[in-house]
C-alpha cells in the first residue's frame, strides 16, 4: 500500500522532481575547457559561504567492488585518472575507472551530436595530462566531485545528454535482470530489478525501503530486491518520490529519532507541518472554527491525507502508516489545539508548537531545554495524538509532574500546563471532575484544582507580605501536589502572620486575600491524604490558572501587578 501511494503521488510531482537517474549533488570543482576542449583551469565552486555548488547531474547506485563511472561528472580518480593513494593498486585502480568514464563519455558522444560533446572527448584524447598536472589537484580530495564545462556550456544541462543518460538506464536495467515476473506494483511482465535505482537516505544513512543484503533474507532463489518483484520505472517512481519527501521541509518532520513525511493524494492547501513547526494563529483560528461549524476550513475535495513514521537500521524500517481524510485530520488536530489551549497572563492563548509542549518535559539548561534528557517517545506520542485523537499516555502527566517538583524557578510554565491539560482532556470518559477549561474556573469541582489555587495565592500572600528568597512554591509544591493533608495544616498558619503584616501595610491587599482564601476554603470539606496522578494534573492546571491568570477576572475585579506576572 505505501508503495503504491508513493507511486501515485510521483505523478502529481514529477515537474518538481529532478529528471529520471539525476540527483542534487554538490560539486566542488569546475573544469574548464575553451570551445576546441583546451583545458584552462580549475576554478574552485563557491556559492556564497559555501565551498560548493549544488547540480543535479547523473547518478546512479554503484555499489561493489570496481563501482562504475557517473556521466561526466565524478570524482578525480574518474575524470583525471588521478590515484586516490600513492600505491600502485590505487593507481591501477584509477587508470581502470578512467577508462571506464571515458568510455562512457564517448558512449554519449556519438549518440548525442552536440559541438560541446565533441570538445570534451577532445579534452579527454589530448588533455588530460595537462589537467592532471595543474596544481589545483593538490586540493582535491579524492570523494570531491568535478563537473566538466565547456565554454559556457555544462555538459549535463543538455537536454540530449539527459536523455541518453535515462534511455540508457533504462536499457541497462532490463539487461542487468535475468528474472521476469509480475511487477507486484504495475501488475505488468517485466525484468524484475536487483537493486533499487534510487538512493534513498534517512538523515545520513542509506536506507532501502526493499531490500535483501543478506542471504537470511532470501527465498525461494530470488535474490537481493527480487524478493519484493518490481520493475525499474515503480523501483524509480516511488524511490524519487520518498527522496522528494524527506527533503522537502513541507513534508518532513524529524522527531526523537523518527521522520514522518507527510503528504494528500490530491494538492490542498492544507499546510499539516506548519502546524506542528510554527502554528499560525489565524490558521489555527479557521481550524477550531470549523470543528464547532462542521464547514472545512479550505475549500477542499475529498480528498486522502498520509502520514508516515520510518527510522533506519542500514534498511528503512517502517514505524507507522496513518491514513485518513484530510477533513479527519482537520478535525483532529482542531481537538489538539482546542484542549491544548490554556491563557496565560494577558489573557491570550496563542498556539504551542509541538516542540515546546515536548520541551516543557525537560529540564532547562543554560537557559535552554536540556533535549538529551527528553524521553524519545514522547514527540511522536504527540505528534499520533494530534492527527488520530488517541489518548495519551498518563507516562507523559507523569513527566510533567516531576519537572513541576524538581524546584526549577517556575514550576508550572504554559506549555507545561498546556500538555498537562492536553493528557487530561484525551483520556476517555471525562467526568465534571476532571474536565479542565482554558482559563481559570472557580467553582470547579475537584478538591485537586482547588488545592492548586489555594497554593498559589498562599504564595502570592507570602511574596506580598516578606518577599522571601525561597518562597512557599519552592520548598512545598511536590509535597502539596502529592499529600496536600500532610502540609495546608501548616502553610494556613503561616499565612495568618503574613496577612497580619497585611493588614498593617496593605489593607486593600489584606481584604482582597482573605475574600479570595475565604471563596477557596468554601470549596474544600477536607484536604485530601493523596492525589492521583490524574488528580496532581489537576492541581497543576489550577495552580497555574490562579497564579497566571488574566489582569481581569470575569467579574470585572482588577488583580494585582504580581498576580498578572508570568514566565515567558
């Protein structure tokens, strides 16, 4: 099934592609030649900072042994025959692969007419020494890659070149094969290839979607990639478009050791990475409107939309495979954004990235999140979340709860209380109890959430009263979340002596605390023993609401300047 909507989507995309057997390589050297094919000179590619230039010039997987040359250009033990090492096997080496380019530079030669072509075969009978001889090789390191010009004139930017050079992959292919079968992707008879023409990579490393390199793989006499039959063109069209996928910034995500590529059977306007990356507001602001009105926020046919997880392991090993409409996505991720969304202290909720929701799980060093120390599953557990709706796993509440009691200098950021009450929200059969709301909710009925307010504006009333140095959310919050018993007892005296000072200094702080402690107490019977897991979310969630809540409650009354603080 991947294979075949890969091929599919080879069709939509092909004008974008580079041409068949081409790829962008990086090219660090031009030789130069007049119109007659004199060699000039050696001119060093650079583009800007860059010691090289980006072409797409001929390729093709060479593996083995004696691997064969490119199409004009390639390395300097191809196009100068110059050795690699100062070892006769090097310089054996190098005189064969030399004359392997040149046969099959002349191969191209006298089917393609072209003044350019005839000029370079002139450079390789007469001038090769001389180009070998030019200093400019002492620079060159053997894995370099050279490209012919002639004149003005790339040897691989004619249109004739191209297509000799795919004609002849083509044929190649078909010749190389000495297995005919039904191609398990076309449905047709055809040689049946051994080796995937297309040089698929995960990051750095090679990485065949199919493949057999070792004889434990193989059955029934079918050798290397005949175990998957397919012909050269399916092998190449669902190779180019992968390679498209995992280079293109629009398609592919890289997340805690995974790469998801992402793409729709037809072209929408439907941006699904930017969602993730750097969400927009007004985007997001379409998407949550048209989950409450049931209208698409794109004007969009029918229409598939994928999602594919691959890590590598020499091979591509295949993750997940998501499939739904491109309307089920939008709905899903409208959900994301909706119960992810918490205000801060202006009273705004702009849209969290996915990095930052991840980050929020880690400590901070050096002024930034410490991501050797962030668990690799959790980014693609938020990333499945978002576009499925599967609930989340409470592991991540977990997470978040011990970076709120490891003593940091905010204990509960956005973010943080965003995943928080992103977990919560996913979890099937919500009760009243523990439905969480963006902003904050007085009359909310968990004993949990209440605890959470009460410790904050317990902190607030200290902060206001002494100022201290280490305040009571540095030394009680990991026990307060846990056995809120074990501690309010003693936290509730204490504020009765910084409300004293209070009502000396602050009467108008004074009354506003003990109306607001009073509102918080009237809704607590008891103090719980313990708190669940779920239950320390809670508290979390209406912490940060009381702590960081808008300068303006809903009744009008104006907080105070400390109270509308809150970390970036």
């Amino acid at each position: 099934m991947i294979l075949e909507k890969l091929r599919d989507l080879h069709a939509r995309i092909e004008e974008e592609l580079p041409p068949a057997y081409h790829k962008k390589q990086r090219i660090r050297w031009l030789l130069a030649l007049d119109e007659e094919g004199r060699f000039l000179n050696f001119e060093r590619a650079e583009a800007g900072k860059k010691d090289y230039i980006e072409m797409v010039t001929p390729y093709r997987i060479r593996p083995g042994t004696a691997p064969k040359p490119f199409l004009f250009v390639d390395k300097p033990s191809y196009v100068l025959g110059r050795p690699d090492a100062d070892t006769e096997k090097a310089q054996a080496q190098a005189k064969e692969r030399h004359e392997a380019y040149r046969k099959l530079a002349e191969a191209c030669a006298l089917s393609v007419a072209h003044p350019a072509l005839e000029a370079f075969m002139h450079f390789l009978d007469e001038g090769v020494a001389a180009a070998r001889a030019d200093p400019a090789t002492e620079a060159m390191t053997p894995g370099d890659l050279i490209a012919p010009r002639v004149g003005e004139t790339f040897l691989t930017d004619l249109p004739e070149v191209v297509a000799w050079w795919q004609t002849r992959e083509d044929e190649r292919a078909a010749e190389d094969s000495d297995f005919v079968a039904t191609c398990m992707l076309c449905g047709e008879m055809k040689p049946i290839v051994q080796v995937h023409p297309v040089d698929v990579r995960v990051g750095p490393d090679a990485a065949p979607l199919v493949s057999a390199n070792k004889s434990a793989f193989e059955s029934y006499g079918l050798r290397r990639s005949e175990i998957a039959p397919m012909c050269q063109r399916c092998a190449r069209t669902y190779g180019e478009t992968l390679v498209y996928l995992l280079r293109s910034p629009r398609h592919h995500l890289s997340l805690g050791g995974l790469h998801w590529i992402f793409w729709t059977r037809e072209e929408t306007g439907f941006d699904v990475m930017k969602l993730f990356t750097d969400p927009d507001e007004e985007q997001v602001r379409r998407l949550l409107l048209s989950a409450k009105t049931g209208a698409p926020p794109e004007t969009v046919r029918p229409n598939e939309f994928y999602a594919l997880a691959i890590t590598s392991n020499k091979r591509m090993v295949v993750r997940s495979l998501l499939t739904m409409t491109v309307a089920e996505a939008q709905r899903n991720l409208a959900r994301y954004f909706e119960h992810q969304r918490i205000v801060d202290h202006r009273g705004l909720a702009p849209p969290l990235k996915l990095l930052s929701l991840a980050g929020s799980l880690v400590p901070i060093k050096n002024g930034k999140p410490d991501w050797d120390k962030l668990p690799p599953q959790v980014q693609p557990l938020l990333l499945e979340h978002a576009l499925t709706g599967r609930p989340l796993p409470l592991s991540l509440l977990h997470l978040a709860a011990l970076r709120a009691r490891a003593g940091e200098e905010h204990v509960m950021t956005r973010p943080r209380a965003a995943l928080i009450k992103l977990v919560l929200l996913s979890q099937p059969d919500l009760s009243e109890e523990r439905m969480v709301h963006e902003s904050l909710t007085p009359d909310h009925p968990s004993p949990a959430y209440q605890c959470g307010r009460l410790l904050a504006v317990l902190d607030d009333v200290q902060r206001n009263a002494i100022g201290p140095k280490a305040t009571l959310v540095d030394r009680f919050y990991g026990a307060a979340s846990a056995t809120p018993a074990s501690v309010y007892g003693v936290l509730l005296r204490k504020a009765q002596s910084h409300l004293s000072k209070l009502r000396k200094d602050k009467p108008g702080l004074h009354h506003y605390f003990e109306q607001l402690l009073g509102e918080i107490m009237s809704r607590l019977d008891a103090f719980p023993r313990t708190l669940t897991l779920e239950e320390q979310g809670l508290f979390a969630i209406g912490f940060y609401q009381q702590k960081y809540r808008a300068p303006r409650t809903d009744d009008g009354e104006t907080e105070t300047a400390e109270e509308a603080e809150a970390p970036a």
